[in-house]
C-alpha cells in the first residue's frame, strides 16, 4: 500500500516544503444567508471552517503577513499557499472576488493559491476566473463533498445533491479539484465511507481531504447529540476507517490531509483528536505498520 502524500507533492511541484496559510475573505454561504438555508451544515461552528483563519478586517496581504509570522520558525522556504479556508469562498461577486485573489496570488511568496468552496457555489464565470489564475501560478479548488450518502447528505443539511457536485467537478475540468470527506458522521457505516471513496474515484479528482468529525459546541450537531447520542469513533477505529479508505482510494489521488483539528475550547467530541501530537503519532504507526511506503504525510 502506498500512500500518495501531499508532502511528497508539493515538494515534487515547488521544489520545496510549503506551507498554507489560512485567510479569511469576509464570505458567507448560501446555507447561511437564507438562500438555501440559514443555520448552515449541522456540524458547522459559527466561524464556518475558518477557526483558524485571521479576522476579515485585516486586508488579505496583512493575513499572509500574519500568517507568515505565525511559522516563522517552522518553515525556511519562504514558500506559502494562500488558502481561502472560512466560509464559501467563491460566493461573493465577480468583482471581488478577483480583487482577492489576485491580491493573494500576487504575493511573491506565495506560490499557489487553495480556495475552499461549495460545488452548488461553482459557475462559468467562476471557473473563467480561476483558470485565469491558474496561469499564473497553481489553484486548488476544495468542494466540501463529505458523503456520497444522500440520506447522510439530507442529515448534515449539506444543501445539494451528489447531481450538483458531479457537474462543478465538469465546469472545473482542467484545473485540481480537492474533495473534502468526513469519517464518523451520524448513522454512517464503514460501507457507506468505502462508496464515498468509490464515488471520487469514478471523476477526475486530484487529491482527498480526510476528516474526522468533530463535534462543537454551539452546534446543531452537538444539540442532536445530547438529544439522541451517537457512536463516536475511538482513535483505533478511525485509524481502522482510515486504513480502508487508504486501500480503495485511486492511487493517483493525492492525501491532503488524514484528520483535523477543532478548536479546543468548541470541542465536545472525540475527546482524543484534542491531542494532535498522540493522534498524528497513532495514525503514522498504524501506517508503518501496514507497510506504507511514506515521508511526512502532514503539509502543516
């Protein structure tokens, strides 16, 4: 088994280690502003994926600065990935969003450009702007699939059926599509993550986020828990899911990410991922010892 790494990648695309940094552009998302929904996915805490991202006040060059300063110390390259992380970063006007990206893109040290979105948010101007970009330096566009279980869909209140996904990955052609999953949603069983897997294998999707599900407070998540408690995976047996998702994936699929992070004063459960180093340590151990042929699998 071999693990098609994002380390490997980036280093085999820019030559050396990069880093992303996450910025905020001030969007929201149309499953928040009342034009599909208005409480946004069940899982989703209030600052809409971008916990991490700087405050939208601060222009997007001063977020990479920031950003900058934050690894100063970790990174030598001076080589970064401007990455649109909260909210739906394509939902905004034309105009702007030009005007950020080309902000970020522009950066001399940045050297691609990640932006996270929503497929039901990806329309051709949209994608015209973004292959625009593309010229200029590389664009990730990261839809946040989660499941290929419709009924699983309808429940985390995703807002769009698989139909729609399948026709952004078409309008998005040619440029590389990162799809987001989720491991341990409500209700799923392991056959319904193996058919997530199955499902992007069958497009042209470039790279896969893995993530396990957090549950936050200040969610409608975490309310449906204390109202009716579910399942919560345990460190072994996402490294179990994980190893299975690993062994069906396509292998020219690159692995962004195997976990995630959630705020630490949000998070309810799993009460383990809270210990980054422990499960980051657990997960690369699993894979030595399933014989996978790595390097560092963690970009940041």
């Amino acid at each position: 088994m071999y693990i098609n790494n994002v380390n490997d990648y980036f280093k085999g695309l820019f030559g050396d280690k990069v880093y992303k940094i996450s910025l905020n552009a001030g969007l929201t998302c149309p499953n928040r502003d009342g034009k599909i929904g208005t409480r946004g996915c069940i899982f989703c805490s209030e600052g809409g994926s971008g916990d991490f991202a700087p405050p939208p006040s601060l222009s997007i060059t001063a977020q990479i600065e920031k950003g900058k300063a934050l690894v100063a110390n970790k990174i030598k390259t001076n080589k970064y990935i401007a990455y649109f992380q909260a909210y739906t970063n394509t939902y905004g006007s034309i105009d702007y969003l030009r005007k950020i990206y080309y902000e970020a893109i522009n950066h001399p040290d940045i050297v691609a450009v990640s932006i996270a979105t929503r497929p039901d948010c990806i329309d051709p101007p949209i994608v015209a702007l973004l292959k625009e970009l593309n010229q200029i330096k590389p664009v990730f566009v990261e839809l946040g699939l989660q499941t290929s279980n419709e009924t699983s869909a309808v429940f985390i209140r995703r807002g769009y059926t698989n139909e729609i996904f399948e026709i952004a990955v078409s309008l998005l052609n040619g440029l590389s599509i990162i799809a987001h999953i989720i491991i341990g949603l409500p209700y799923e069983a392991p056959t319904d993550i193996l058919n997530t897997i199955k499902y992007i294998n069958a497009f042209p999707i470039h790279g896969v986020k893995l993530q396990l599900l957090h549950i936050l407070k200040n969610t409608d998540l975490y309310t449906h828990y204390l109202q009716a408690p579910f399942h919560i995976l345990s460190l072994e047996e996402y490294g179990d899911l994980l190893i299975m998702c690993i062994n069906n994936l396509r292998p020219d699929i690159v692995i962004h990410r195997l976990t995630g992070d959630g705020p630490k004063k949000l998070l309810v459960e799993p009460a383990f991922s809270s210990n980054k180093k422990l499960v980051l340590n657990y997960i690369n151990n699993r894979l030595r010892n399933e014989n996978v042929i790595q390097g560092s699998l963690y970009n940041q």
